[in-house]
C-alpha cells in the first residue's frame, strides 16, 4: 500500500473530576479545561500517550490521551 494512500487519524480521550460547590461552578471549570485543551491541541502541542489535565491553578483535575496514527 503507497502511504500517499494514508489517512490521518486522531483518538483522544478527555477525563475529567472536578469537585465544587455548584453544578454551574463546576460546568464552568470543565468548559475551561476543555476549552484550554482545544487551544494547545490545536497548537500540537501533545506526544501520543497519556498527559495531565490541571486547572488554572494548576491542580490536577484530570488527563488526556492522544493517539495519532493513519490508516485506510
């Protein structure tokens, strides 16, 4: 198979636990988690494999697995 022929492919898993005092609070610091790993994804900034999530703090909130292959 020519690798011309390839397709890039991306997995990636987003796990989160955040605990809070509301459920809006809460939604707001997942959307900025998810929102600060939309950025540095786009930025390449990832290596296959797992990373640690943190907040803006700095506190470990969770991790991210990525996965780049290609294939048909």
């Amino acid at each position: 198979m020519d690798e011309e022929e390839l397709t890039p492919r991306l997995k990636c898993d987003v796990e989160l636990e955040l605990v809070g005092p509301t459920t809006s609070v809460l939604n707001k610091w997942a959307a900025n988690a998810l929102r600060d790993l939309a950025d540095r994804i786009e930025k390449d900034e990832f290596q296959d494999g797992f990373h640690e999530v943190a907040d803006k703090v700095g506190k470990r909130v969770g991790t991210i697995y990525v996965d780049y292959s290609a294939g048909t």
